[in-house]
C-alpha cells in the first residue's frame, strides 16, 4: 500500500526543511573550499523536489510539463554543484568561474532544447501525456539522454575523486571523505532504481528521499567531522608552494614526483617523473655520490646549475609504509645568497678584527705614550689634559679587548667547564679595589660555588662590576657582590647604589631589537648578556630603592664533578 500523490507530495515538501537547515549552517562557510558549491547542490535537490511535488499537484498537461522541465533544470544545477564540491574539497582551494564555464554548456543546451521541445520534440517525443492521477509520463528522446548521460558523467567524476581522496587520507580527514562519498553516492541510487522500473509506483520517485538520506549524512559531517572547518591541507598544493625543491622516488629510485621549484632550480627540460633518478641527475657527479648514502638532514653541496657555482643543502629521508621503506624524499635548498653572505661576514669579521686589535691598538698605544709623556713633563690645565688623553686610549683599548673577546663569544657550539664562581667573583673584587680605591666595594660568598660556564665569565663578571661603578654618580659611590647557592643553581648579584639603570641599557638583556635609537652606551653590557647565554644561564636587572641590581643565575656544579679552568684566572686585570 502506497501513499497518494498528494501525500507523497506533502512529504516531498517536509524533505526540503533539513536541506534549508544545512543551507543555514553552511552560510557562514563560503569562503570555504566547497562551501559555495555545497549550498548551490542543496538548493538545486531541494528544487528538485519541490518541482517534482508541484507535478503531483497540478492536473492540466501544461502544468505538470512544466514542472518536469524545472525538475530538469535543478537537476542539473545538482549535478553540478556537486562536481564542484567534490573538486574543491580535494584540490582544497576555490576554482574560478573560468573553470565553471566550460561544464555549464550540455545544460544550457538541453534548457534551450526543453523549453523549445514543441518545435522539434528532441527532449520529449510524441505520446507524452498525464495519466488520471496527474503523473506525467514522458516519452524520452535524444535530448533528454543526454541530459542522463551527461549528469551522471558528473556525478561519477565527484564520486571517483571522493573515492581518491578517501583512499590516500587518514583520520579526521578519511571519515570527512567517507561521509561526503556516502551522501554523495546515495542520492545516485535512488534514481536508477526509479529509471529501471524497481518502482511499482509511477509517481512515487524516491530520488527526494535520496536526497534527505545525503543531507542527513552530510549534516553528520558537518557538524560531527567540522566539514568545511577543519580542511586537509592538499599533497599537491603544499609542494607547489614551497620554495625548496622536493624530488620523490620510490624503493627502485624511479621518480614519482617533483615539484615546480625543483624544476626552476635544476632547469630541466622535461618532467622527470617516471625516470630513473640516475638519469635525472645524472649532470652532477657530486650529488649523485651524495645521495647514494643513507639518510641525512642539511648536507652541504656545490653543483653547477645554469652555467655558475650554486650552493645547495640536501636532505634525505625515508619514506616507510608497512613497516618498510616504501621510498625516499630528496628536499634541496640553494643556500647561494646565504653562504656567500657568511664569506663576505667572516671577511668582514677578519678585516675588523685586524684593524681593532692591531692597526687602532698600535696607534692608541702611540697616542698614549706621547700622553704619559706630556702628564710628566708639564703640569696645570697641560697635565690634566694629558691624563685625559691617556685615559681615554686606555678606554679605547679596552673596548677593542672587549670586542675581540665578543668576536669569540658569538661563535656557535663554544664548550663550558666547570668553574668555582667564588674564586673567579673574588679576583675581581680584588683587582676592583685595587683600581678605585674611592669605592666601596663588599664581597659576600660561600667557601666555593661550581658552576657551568663559558670560559670569558671573568670578563662578564668584570664587566658587571665596572659597569656598577663607573655609573654611578653617588657621593659615596659602593657596590655589593654576593653569591649564594640552591640545590641546582648558584645566583651571582651585583647592586650599586647609583640612580638607576637606562630602559636602553635594559633591552640588551630583553632580546630587543637594536637601532640607531635604541642602544647600549657600551659593549659591557652586551658582553656580559653573551657570555651568561652562552653558559646557559639567564640576566635579570631591576630598579631597587637604592640603585640597579643584576642578578645572573647558572647552573651549579659539585666538588667531586667540578675542574676549574685556567682561563677564568686570567681576565681580571689584564688588558
């Protein structure tokens, strides 16, 4: 016992409500990939069959004709909503509409043909008519076979592409492909059962209730997998944006793959997929060597690409697949620019370095005998500026021995010891005292505390305490170093009593960027935050009520482990 056709038609009505829902709830996401295509699909099912609903209803042969022909007309819109939905979630970006273009002519033609179909009956043949319960039953011809075969041919293409892309993706991603196939797919069913004849009744077209099981599914999607929120990134599209080039081959070393940087980079002439890799690089002695090895990350390499030298970093890794190697990645990078950068810097490095410590340094010192002279044999405002001057070039020079010292201290990889802070702070304490007489300076240590550190941390530690001192405008200017010791780490703290610390001095121990604005005043600073990074330590500088306080903590190191360095003996007071 079947329903009447206008009870079929008022559940045909009901069928388009959780197509609308969907409708809604996809708005949002149009921007989306698929997102756009997705309510264009639904609107043309629920046309589809809201038309076919109003052919129920309608008696006379012109009505119930014409809401065929609109059945049609949705029909394609679904088809090629669908197209489209299917390509842009496995492509994972928009088309344009000059893709779009091309697929809507066979529909465009078969509307002219419907709607003209009196004239020439290509779409409906003679013997079409509309039987006592207001059912249409056509007599198909050329026109709308082709309209079939056409539509399918789209929806097969969806369905293939899902098909892919449910096969090649895992997770999240696998069940958002397996949903959008099922939707897809059941809605395809329906109809060949209707078009065959496994339907006893004529007007009862279960194609609607295709399209109310795939809305339902595709909800489920939605709302369940985060469909058209949470996207795969595309295979393809990740290589053809990266600028390092990317050659795949398989465990026979035959390529499989290559991107378009890859093809820049070692202008080939022709696709190299398909080819052995021997072949493919076959120019370049040096890499085919390289690659033979195992796995590698980074390895440098200089080949000759377009006539001149280039600089190349290779990696190599693994590519596993059922618990073996299913083949190889190759990812190369033209280091060029960069390396030749680090040539033109350690040039750079090598020429300053000479002329900081050999060149400026000889003619200081020639500047400061003549001082020293001039001091001794004049007296008055002469000597004073005498002495001036002498100051100053021994200023000078100890900026170049500080810049040498941070030339090393910038280098990558430098080795730590193990070093007793309290006789390294003590010497410095002493060689302090010795130097200004005028300020107090008090001392506050355990017997010992080891710790972990870069062999210039004398020279930080100089620097720290110079730093408190010959800043600070106090009358009765003093400064405090105090070590003390935790189970793992030992704190060094250097307080001064002077007004307070510059916001740019600050930065150089914030990892702030440094300009012609904002900078230090001097290289002890930047001295000290390099070598307590280098020791894997970390600087803090606060504003007290008294003055500036640094606190450099390190980590602590025991008796029984611990060797003292001979290098940290011999910074304080050399020059």
């Amino acid at each position: 016992m079947f329903p009447g056709p206008e009870l079929y038609a008022a559940v045909l009505f009901l069928t388009v409500l959780p197509a609308a829902y969907l409708i809604r709830a996809v708005w949002s996401r149009l921007d989306r990939p698929s997102g756009r295509w997705l309510v264009v699909t639904l609107v043309g099912m629920s046309g589809w069959s809201v038309s076919w609903a109003l052919m129920l209803l309608f008696e006379g042969y012109r009505l119930s004709l014409w809401s065929f022909n609109v059945v049609v007309l949705f029909a394609s819109v679904t088809t090629i909503g669908w197209l489209f939905v299917t390509i842009e979630y496995t492509w994972q970006k928009q088309v344009e509409h000059r893709i779009v273009a091309p697929f809507l002519i066979v529909p465009a033609v078969v509307q002219v043909l419907i709607w003209t179909n009196p004239f020439h009956e290509l779409v409906w043949r003679p013997g079409t008519f509309v039987d006592a319960q207001g059912v249409l039953h056509p007599v198909h011809g050329l026109g709308f076979y082709l309209h079939i075969g056409y539509s399918y041919l789209l929806v097969v293409a969806g369905l293939v592409l899902l098909t892919v892309a449910f096969v090649e993706r895992e997770g999240l991603y696998r069940k958002q492909a397996f949903l959008l196939l099922l939707g897809g797919f059941i809605p395809t069913v329906f109809p060949i059962a209707f078009v065959f004849g496994m339907i006893p009744t004529d007007y009862l077209n279960p194609t609607p209730l295709g399209f109310l099981l795939g809305t339902s599914i595709w909800g489920w999607a939605l709302f369940r997998y985060q469909l058209l929120k949470t996207v795969p990134v595309a295979r393809r599209m990740v290589l053809a944006e990266m600028s390092e080039g990317v050659l795949i081959v398989d465990d026979g070393n035959v390529v499989t793959d290559a991107n378009d940087a890859l093809h820049e980079m070692f202008d080939l002439e022709s696709d190299p997929t398909g080819k052995p890799l021997e072949s493919v690089l076959e120019p370049y002695e040096g890499l085919r060597s390289l690659i033979q090895s195992g796995t590698f990350s980074d390895e440098r390499i200089t080949v000759e690409l377009n006539g001149e030298p280039r600089h190349l970093t290779v990696s190599k890794s693994s590519v596993t697949h059922d618990g073996g190697t299913g083949g190889w990645v190759l990812v190369f990078n033209d280091r060029t620019a960069l390396f030749r950068y680090e040539e033109d810097l350690e040039l750079l490095k090598g020429v300053l370095a000479r002329v900081l410590r050999h060149d400026i340094r000889n003619k200081l010192n020639v500047i400061r005998a003549h001082g020293e002279l001039l001091a001794q044999q004049t007296d008055g405002q002469h000597a004073k500026q005498a002495r001036t001057v002498v100051q100053t070039s021994d200023a000078v020079i100890e900026t170049a021995e500080k810049a040498k010292a941070i030339e090393s201290l910038v280098e990558a990889d430098r080795p730590l010891y193990d070093t007793d802070l309290v006789h390294v702070a003590g010497r410095t304490v002493d060689w302090a005292t010795e130097q200004y007489p005028d300020v107090d300076i008090e001392f506050d240590a355990p017997d010992q505390a080891w710790v972990r550190a870069d062999e210039r941390l004398a020279l930080g530690i100089r620097s720290l305490v110079e730093n408190g001192i010959e800043h600070n405008d106090s009358d009765a200017p003093m400064v405090r170093v105090a070590i003390e010791r935790t189970d793992d780490t030992v704190t060094l703290t250097v307080d001064d009593n002077g007004s307070g610390i510059d916001r740019y001095e600050q930065r150089v121990f914030e990892g702030e960027a440094v300009d012609q604005l904002n900078h230090s005043t001097g290289l002890g600073l930047w001295l000290v935050n390099w070598v307590v990074r280098n020791s894997n330590g970390a600087t803090t500088v606060t504003q007290t009520e008294t003055g500036t306080r640094f606190v450099v903590t390190l980590e602590r190191r025991f008796p029984s482990e611990s060797r003292a360095v001979d290098a940290c003996e011999s910074e304080p007071g050399s020059r």
